[in-house]
C-alpha cells in the first residue's frame, strides 16, 4: 500500500522560514569584516536604534527592542547587544533585500520573497548568516513549504534526492544555495571566508560540522479548515515534503514511533491553537489563529526565539569544534597547541557557556528543548572530559622535563661535591695553554668535562628557554594570522 495515501493535508495561508548558515574566518579580520559589511549596505544592530524594529523581518513585522532586552539574562545580554563594533559578543549586521525567486523542483515551482539578511560575526571566528523568507502565494499546501525547505537548506547536494534543485530569478539561475548566497546574496563576504583545499565544497571552512545543510526555522499560519495532527508535526520536524517523484512524503508509518517523536520534540504549550516541534534539521512553529492574533508570536519568532535558538546553534558548532580539534593534536609535536586549546575551552566556558539563558518561564522551557535535542549536555561533558586529559598530558610532559632537569643538574652537583665544589686546574689560571690538554691526568681530564658540560648545559638552557619564548609568540602571531 502506498503511504502517501494516508499522508493528511495541510493549507497554509503564510509561511516565514529562516535558515542559519555557518562559517569560519580569521579572528584578526573581525574589524575588517565589520567595516567592510558596513561598506556594503548591512546594518550595526543595536538596541538603542529603534527605526531598526522594523523592515528586516517582513510586512507588518515589528520587533520590541525592550523585549530582546528583557528576556535575556544581563550578563548574557550585554554580549548579544554590544554598543559598538570594537565590543566583544555577536555583532550583527542586517540587510533589506525584498526580492522574489523561484526555486524548481519536481516539475514544480515555489515562489518565495527573501527579507533580508544578517551576517553575525560571533566570539572564535565563527560567523551566522541568516536568511529570511517568505512564501510568495496566498495559499500553500505543506507538502510544497517543506520541500522547499529541505532543498533550499542544502548548501551542496550530494544524495540523489537533494539535487535537482534550481532557484530562479528571471533569467538568472543558480544550481545550489551555496552558489545562490555568495553569488547573489551576499557575494563579497566569500573574501573573508576560510577555506580547507583538502576538502570540496563550502564546509571545508568548518570541518567539524555535520554536513551541508542549513538550520532551518519557520512559522506557519494555517487556513484554520484542518486540524493540526501528530502526522503534521512529525513531517515538520522531519521536512518531509516530497520524495523524488514529486508526490507527498512522510519518513515513517510507525504511528507509535511518530507518537513517540511528537512527545520528545513538541513544545505544546500554546496547543491546540500552536504547537513548536524542534528536530535536528529544523524548528517550526505551526498555528491556526490569525494573522492579527499572530502579531506578538511571530515578533517573538523574528526576535527572542531567534537569538535563543541561533545561540543555542553556536554553542553547538563550538562544542563540535573543541572535539575535533582535540582529535586533532599530535601529542609529541602540538605541546603549544595544547595550550591554545585549553586557553579556548576555558574562555568559551567561562565567557559565553551558560545552562541558563533567559528569565522567562518560555525562553526557559526552550533552553531545555535546544540542549537536548543539540545533544548540549553530553557534548559539553566530552569538553569537560577533554580539558582534564589536556591539563593532565601537559602535566606530564612538564614533570618529564623537570625530572630530565633535575637529573642533569644531580649528576653535575655530585661530581662537582666530590671536588670540593673546587675544578679549577692550576693550568687554567691566567692564560690557557691549551697544548697541555693531551697531558692532563685522568681526574684533571674529569674535571675539564664537567666545567666545559656545565657551561654548555647552561648555555643550552638559556638558548632554549629564551627560543621556546620566541618561539610561542611567534606561534601567537602565526595563529592570529590563520584565525
């Protein structure tokens, strides 16, 4: 039997997706790339302006500043909003685009409008860019938002299913997202992106991520005529929307396994006007009421919810980050690095890792949704874990030196004791005469080797400790440089 037959439909009067996109640049470039989006028509964001509440986020779309302003924590909110560019925390920078497109698939054609953009320039180079979409038609049915969904997250297709995928813009074409952001969108911020040569495509720039897709968000607002069901939610949390045959898809036909989905990945509080399912993929919020009724939900959406879900998305991508970088070191070669790491764990953590995020009894409740399904808890515990190996592997390795230290400097103490503390020969007073050398009796040849070793011990370990120093602010140089 077909499973599509008992796939419910769903009509949409509006639908607002969102989709996250990462990358990496070079921490010393950060000023630079602020100058040079502000060069490009992007936007400071700042709290205290408030003309900025409104014209990124779509017609009729207003988000209060003094709400984002409340619902964070303060020692949180002051490094999402700083004041100015030179401030550390997450700069954002926005832009209006107000353009339609077309993207095509499955003989079909889905018309979208594109709001806006931001670009965040986050803490460790890391950056977001977010685009806002909307849905152009009066009237979708699910099937079309989702797929739409599913194809424009994908950065660079690689599976049969997600190629075939073409976003239009009169006789403009592009064949992947990848293309469509850095060629059209946003063209000049690929400068400022780091790039891997080892691996292909755009996420060489984040080697530790998972793949090339986008978290996506979206708000839907249904025509009231269907009630919202289990099926519905699993789809959206899944972005089930077409298999490749064009016909409407559902990922499974287990009913206590898609129960089971609904209950761990579906915030109800609002139910059974507005449900909110969060998945790995995607965080959607679906309701029935109207669009007037929907005013403070969708600024929230637009707003608090954003920021709670894109920090929530860093936490994630740095958490990633410090594992992989960490099955990365050569433990006999990367003494330095180790350093550097522990260094970066420890900001992060102290800096800008916080199990509480917001004051609001919803932002709370959200807070817990995005580290479970981020899996936050467990990868923060494998950081933990790493930072103790780190600190006791660099631990060792300083014993070993010092042992290695204090074993040279016993032996010299030893035969330098059996002499009275006393090595002078009689022939090196004054001056030397080192044609007698081959004459010297065996103690007198002891006591040449133990001056001469000791002197070039101690010229050793000044070279050495003054070049290890030069050596670790050369690496800082090099480091900030690549970051």
């Amino acid at each position: 039997m077909d499973s599509t037959a008992k796939i419910q439909p769903l009509t949409l009067k509006q639908a607002y997706m969102s989709f996250l996109f990462p990358f990496s640049f070079h921490e010393k470039e950060r000023e630079n790339l602020a100058d040079h989006l502000r060069k490009n028509h992007f936007t400071f964001f700042s709290l205290n302006q408030k003309d900025l509440q409104s014209g990124f986020y779509g017609e009729g779309i207003e988000v209060k500043h003094e709400e984002l302003d409340q619902y964070f924590l303060p020692f949180l909110e002051r490094k999402l909003f700083p004041k100015r560019t030179d401030q550390q925390g997450f700069l954002r920078f926005s832009k209006k685009v107000n353009e339609s497109f077309n993207l095509d698939v499955h003989d079909t054609s889905f018309s979208f409008l594109v709001n806006s953009i931001d670009v965040m320039i986050c803490p460790f180079g890391i950056g977001l860019i977010t685009i806002r979409t909307e849905m152009n038609k009066e009237l979708e049915e699910l099937c079309e938002v989702l797929d739409y969904m599913n194809h424009f997250r994908v950065l660079e297709p690689k599976l049969d299913e997600e190629k075939g995928a073409t976003i239009r813009k009169g006789d403009r074409e592009f064949n992947t997202t990848n293309e469509f952001v850095f060629s059209y969108l946003c063209p000049s911020l690929k400068a400022y992106i780091i790039h891997d040569d080892k691996r292909a495509g755009y996420f060489g720039s984040l080697p530790f991520f998972e793949d090339e897709r986008m978290l996506s968000s979206g708000f839907f607002i249904t025509d009231g005529e269907d009630p919202i069901s289990g099926d519905h939610l699993f789809r959206m949390g899944q972005l089930d929307g077409k298999n490749p045959e064009g016909r409407p898809f559902m990922s499974s036909t287990n009913a206590e396994y898609i129960e089971r989905y609904v209950q761990n990945h579906v915030h109800d509080r609002w139910a059974p006007d507005s449900y909110t399912v969060t998945s790995d993929h995607a965080q959607i919020t679906v309701s029935n009421k109207s669009r007037e009724q929907l005013a403070r939900p969708l600024s929230q959406f637009m707003g608090t919810h954003h920021y709670n879900l894109l920090l929530h998305y860093f936490y994630k991508i740095m958490l990633l980050r410090m594992s992989f970088e960490y099955s990365e070191i050569q433990w006999e070669q990367d003494g330095d690095y180790v350093e550097e790491l522990i260094e970066l764990i420890s900001k992060f953590s102290s800096r800008y890792y916080f199990g509480e995020v917001s004051a609001r009894t919803e932002g709370k409740e959200l807070t817990r949704t995005y580290r479970d399904t981020f899996h936050l808890n467990s990868l923060y515990e494998e950081v933990k874990q790493t930072l103790h190996e780190l600190y006791r592997a660099q631990e060792n390795q300083s014993n070993k030196r010092h042992n290695m230290l204090l074993f040279m400097l016993t032996v010299f103490t030893v035969v330098s004791g059996i002499y009275g503390m006393n090595l002078v020969i009689e022939d090196w007073k004054g001056k030397t005469d080192w044609s007698k050398v081959p004459g010297y009796s065996f103690f007198e040849w002891i006591s040449l080797i133990t001056a001469l070793a000791g002197i070039s011990l101690s010229a050793i370990l000044l070279a050495t400790t003054g070049g290890k120093g030069l050596w670790k602010k050369f690496r800082k140089w090099k480091r900030d440089q690549y970051r």
